[in-house]
C-alpha cells in the first residue's frame, strides 16, 4: 500500500470519527438526559408547598421524566442510525454533477 492510500484511509478513519463526535444528537440526548435526571430527582424530593403551587401536580416529576424519555430516545437513535460520512467518490461524483435548480 503506497503512503498516500495509507494517508488516504487515515483522514477517512479521522473523519468518521469527527463525524460521530460531533453528532448533535448526541449533544441534545447528552443534554436531555442529564437534565431529566436532575428535574426527576428535584421531582422526587419536592415538597408539600412546592405541591401546593403547582395545583398538586408534580411538575418537576414529569417535566424531568418527559425530558429523560427524550433524551434517550435521541442517544438511541444515534446509536440505531449512525452517520456515515460520504467516500471520496461519493463526493467526487457530487463535484462533477450539474447544480440542481
């Protein structure tokens, strides 16, 4: 394998790599997941006043369990549908193709 196809392989390893880090799904189902842990355990330890002002609906509870749910369903889709960022001949046809109007 000459050195420029072992560079070549390399940037593409790189790139796939950057193109899962910076998944945004990871980002908001990270985010999302983290919150509704707190809102949950905030919901779990509210007290009898903080009832009293919501109506007797524990609005810290389900808030933090609604976020939870959607914070993983993210993480779970990224994990499900990974990204795959495009080859170099995918993106060499992409560069000779006419512009779509």
């Amino acid at each position: 394998m000459s050195d420029l196809q072992r560079e070549v392989s390399e940037l593409e390893r790189t790139s796939a790599t950057a193109a899962r880090l910076f998944d945004i799904r990871l980002i908001i189902g990270g985010l999302f997941t983290v919150y509704g842990v707190i809102v949950t355990v905030a919901g779990f330890t509210a007290s009898d006043a903080d009832l009293k002002k919501a109506e007797d609906i524990n609005i810290n509870l389900w808030t933090g369990l609604g976020m939870l749910v959607l914070g993983l369903f993210f993480l779970a889709w990224m994990k499900l549908r990974p990204v795959i960022p495009p080859t170099a001949e995918e993106l060499a046809a992409a560069e000779d193709a006419p512009p779509a109007h």
